[in-house]
C-alpha cells in the first residue's frame, strides 16, 4: 500500500493535525512501509469470526444516576488555556 | 546493613515495622541518591523531593500510631502518565508540560491511602508510544547497565530507577510491553496484570482497551506486595472487575512441583539474539529440575499476525483518545491566529513529537471511511484469533514462557529512525494485551553484560500462579541479586 502525499494530507486533515511539507514526505514514506508490514493479515482466516474489542468478558457496566460532588470549578479551570469566568475561552468558532 | 536505598519493600517494612529507620530517613536516603545519579540516568522528569519529605513525615506518624502495611514509608517513583494531584504530570509530552492534575488517579490514591511516598516522576516514552524513552519530548533515560544502552520502554525511567537502586519501587503501565521489555532491559520485575485488574482511571489513555497499570520491582515478592495495593475494582473505571484481590504474597511460597509449563515455539522468533535464546532455554531447564513438567513445542499458530494486529489496534484508539488535545481546556495551546480550526491544527501540531503524530495519522486512516472493513474490523477479528490461541493453550498449561524481547538493550540512537524495527522490539510481549492475559517479566541471566527478561503468560486473573511461578525460579538463581556498577 503506497500513500501519495494527498492521502496523507486527507489523514491529517482529518485528524486536524497540522502538518509541514517535510513531514508529509516523512509519513508518506514511513506510513506506506508500516501498511505494507499490515498486509500479512490477508492471510488470517476469519471468515465468519467475531471481532474482539476487549478482552474481559464484561459488557454494559450500569451503576445509579446519582449526583455527587464535583470537582471545584476554579480547579478544572486552572489549566484552561484561556479563561472568561467561568467558561473556557477559545476563538470564534462562526465567523 | 545496606545502604537503605538499596533496599526491597519487604525489607524496609522490617526496619520501619521496628522502629530501627523512620521513613524520613530512608526517603531522603533515597532522595539523596537519586538526585546523585540521575544525572547520568536521568530516570526522573522530576524528584519530588519536598512532597516525598511531607508523605514520609505522615508516614512515620502513622506508624507510630500502629498503622505500617507493607508500602507505608516506602519511597516509589511513579511514571509521569499517572495523575498526581498539584504535581506537574507531563507524559514525557510538550502537549502536557505544565498540567497539573486537578485530582489524583485511582492507583495513588490507593498508596496514599497507605501514606506511600512518592519521591519523583519518572521519564517515559511521549504518551507511552515508544520502546527506548528517546520519544520523551525531553530527554532519553540511559539503561543503568550501561549507559550507552536505552532502558527500554516506554516505562522506561521507572524501569531505571529501579534497576539503579535509586528508590525502592515503581509503578508503569503496559499497552503492548511498556512495563515487561524496560524490566527485562533493566533486569527488574514487572508485571503486567489482567485486564481490568487495576484501575485506570486518571491513567493518560493511550489505548484503553489494551492499557494497564502495574509494578516495576527489585524482586517477585515486592511485584506482589504492590498487586496487594494496587489491585481491585472501581466505579470509575468500568472495566474493572468486580472480583476480590487475593493476598498474593501469599501464593508466592507453594512451589511449582508439577507446575504445567509450555513453551510456545512462535515466540522463539527470526532475528532472535541466539544468546537470548539459549539463556531462556537454560532458565526452563532450571524451572524443570525444580518439579515443573515442561513441554517445548507448544504451538501458538496466529502469534504472528501479532505485531500487525496490534499495530492497527492501539494507534486507531490513540487517535481517538489523543483527539482530546485540542488547547482548549489544558494542555499547550496554539493562540496566534484568529482562526479556531488554525489554533487546533497547530496546537497538534507543535503539542506532539514525530512518533505520537505518525501513531495519531496511522490510527485515523485505519479508522477512516474505505479502509475501516480492511484494517481495523479485520484487526479485530484477529484479535479474536490470537485470543482463541491463548484460551487453548491454557487448557492444557498453567504457564507459557517466552524470553520478554527479542534482544538484550540496543544502543540509544539504534533504531530510533526506523519505526518498523523498533516496533519488532515488542513481538514477544504485545500478544499478551491483545489477549488481555497478565504476564510477569523476571530477570533470566545476562547477555553481553546485559540482562535477559524472562516472560511468563497465565490465563486471566492466574496472577498468583505467575508470580509463584517467578519466584521459584528467583529463588533458585542469583540474578536478581547483581546490580549495576554506575559508571
């Protein structure tokens, strides 16, 4: 599987990951030579095999809706980037 | 007496259960020599000198007042992916430099709980992604065996720390080897547990259903007095299992007289260190003599489609998990531009090393629309395959053995350029996560003046067996026993 640069900056564009010309060079390179070592599971038969997201035989975890205290709101805003009272402040996201 | 940084959690708790050290000696005993060393190390983003003096001095209170478990007093590093309220937890990441949790993780409260200290944090691969530490966004950690060697990773400076007797334990995580292949380069124990046996809440998810957080320790009785600690269910974490923690000390003492041992001959793989090889075929003759019955051609067929598999699966959940570094709530933030899509993009971009971002890329396009069906569902479904092969084996063993990697410790530098060779590192101990299966990494012999990890896999929840299992080869050999010369 060879990526062409477009693909990869699809890739990017997608996970919203800046990306320089160089290392679109750099991953194009270095992706395509990781997914050729992937195509080793064309040979795995799973016809009719379910897939496995975990590994613990545990499933749909329920436990009461019940309010309890929570963290101070000065805490969690301490590490915000950017703050107006009591909210996170980011750019405009409608222009 | 030894120098009390050299010390084992059993045998501290003999002194400070007597009286005969306080736990603020022995903390600035090991403070004083890890700030000595870790210059040359450098195990540790931080030492946290001044918090590990507050915890000792509570410490020594409660012991005083009756209250000494094994860990109380006992100084630990913690690797810098796990929470610690007010202390700068920075994953070895410029995207988290300066995030100070709001709350403690699951497993800290559990040593605090215990007035545990902590004496620093230590260095890791960038989100855990990595095998050397040289993905640390800001320095590598140097194998205390030789300093010209990487420690493994990506729990690579707990692993040191250990290994260079510079505290007397410390707690890692393992996603697809990050506790076993550092404590198997550094010659320390490190255990990774079942699935769901320990919390990860307040864990930094790298990919959560194969994370775990486990022990780094200078010996098997240590690995099991932190289990003791560590281990159990909480609510907010809920894949944790709503089952009692046995004492696991305990279980360590029975013997392993018919113990039923397999030796899987896919893990025995091309481009194996033969001296690596033959050191682990010399520990299972020793298993044998001590009463295991040991069959040498045990055949896991799908391991090989291990590496792949694995490499689909934990970088598509990093790329989900990882999305959350936005530079909006914490974390490094891009603000020189008006644009909020610019101000993501870039935040990323500058927020994360070359080895997070290629594992961010390679998940998404996994994931993404066309290649889904072929990459990731398939992934899944192998992952089901390798399963299968580990729930047969264990029909038949208690144990499978495996050497922890491939090779001893490779130079810093080696492979630091190739992803591909440095991924093959981890082919003997990423099936295990796949499986979600614990396994225990015990030192085996040296190579080259380098240790030699020896891997034993159990079934889920046997951490008793594996850790029975390792100490009677421990027991019975001197490994455990020789330390680094620190050049």
């Amino acid at each position: 599987m060879k990526l062409t640069d477009e693909e990869v900056r699809h890739i990017a564009l997608l996970a919203r990951l800046g990306i320089s010309d160089a290392e679109v060079e750099k991953f194009r390179t270095q992706l395509s030579n990781i997914l050729e070592n992937f195509d080793i599971l064309s040979q795995a038969d799973t016809e009719g095999l379910p897939p496995t997201a975990q590994s613990v035989a545990l499933e749909n975890i329920y436990r009461p809706d019940e309010a309890g205290p929570s963290l101070p709101a000065d805490d969690v805003l301490a590490n915000a980037p950017g703050r107006e009272e009591n909210y996170f402040k980011v750019n405009a996201v409608l222009e | 007496m030894k120098d009390l940084h050299r010390l084992t959690i059993h045998e501290s708790h003999a002194l400070l259960k007597e009286k005969k050290i306080s736990s603020v000696e022995l903390t600035r005993a090991v403070l004083k020599y890890l700030e000595s060393i870790d210059g040359k190390i450098r195990s540790c983003m931080r030492i946290t000198a001044d918090h590990a003096l507050k915890s000792a001095e509570a410490a020594d209170r409660a012991i005083a007042e009756g209250r000494c478990s094994p860990l109380t007093g006992v100084p630990a590093v913690i690797k810098d992916n796990m929470c610690t309220r007010g202390i700068t937890t920075t994953c070895s990441s410029k995207m988290l430099e300066n995030f100070v949790p709001p709350y403690d993780a699951h497993v800290i409260e559990k040593l605090n709980a215990v007035n545990a200290v902590m004496a620093g944090k230590a260095n890791m691969d960038e989100f855990a992604m990595g095998s050397s530490t040289e993905n640390s966004a800001f320095f590598t950690t140097h194998n205390p065996w030789n300093l010209d060697c990487v420690p493994g990773g990506s729990s690579g400076g707990s692993a040191a720390a250990v290994a260079a007797d510079a505290c007397i334990y410390a707690l890692g995580s393992d996603t697809g080897g990050s506790i076993r292949q550092p404590a198997g380069f550094c010659g320390v124990v490190g255990l990774k547990p079942t699935y769901g046996r320990v919390s990860r809440y307040g864990l930094v998810a790298f990919a959560s259903s194969l994370d775990q957080i486990g022990p780094l320790a200078k010996d098997v009785t240590d690995a099991a007095l932190i289990m003791n600690v560590i281990s159990g269910h909480d609510r907010r974490d809920s894949t944790t299992v709503p089952l009692g923690v046995p004492d696991y000390v305990k279980a360590l003492k029975t013997g392993i007289k018919g113990l039923r041992i397999g030796i899987p001959r896919e893990y025995l793989v091309e481009g194996m260190q033969p001296a690596v090889r033959q050191t682990i075929e010399n520990a299972v003759k020793k298993l044998e003599e001590l009463g295991a019955k040991v069959d040498w051609k045990v055949s896991l067929p799908n391991t090989r489609f291990g590496l792949a598999a694995y490499y689909i699966l934990a970088p598509s959940e990093a790329s989900a998990n990882l999305a959350r570094y936005d530079g909006v709530k914490y974390g490094y933030s891009y603000r020189d531009t008006t644009s909020m899509w610019e101000s993501m993009e870039k935040t990323k971009q500058f927020g994360f090393g070359a080895e997070v971002k290629r594992r961010i890329m390679l998940g998404t396009y996994a994931l993404s629309a066309g290649y889904y069906d072929a990459y990731y569902l398939k992934a899944q479904k192998v992952r089901t395959l390798i399963r299968r092969d580990f729930d047969l084996a264990f029909e038949k063993y208690d144990v499978l053995i495996t050497p922890t990697s491939p090779t001893v410790a490779f130079k810093i530098g080696e492979k630091a350029d190739d992803p591909v060779q440095m991924y093959l590192s981890d082919v003997c101990t990423l099936p295990i996560n796949i499986a979600g299966v614990p396994a225990i990494s015990i030192p085996a012999g040296f190579v080259d003046g380098l240790p030699v990890g020896m891997q034993f896999i159990g079934k889920h929840f046997s951490e008793e067996t594996l850790l029975r299992a390792a100490y009677a080869y421990e027991q019975a050999t001197p490994w455990h026993k020789q330390k680094p010369v620190i050049a």
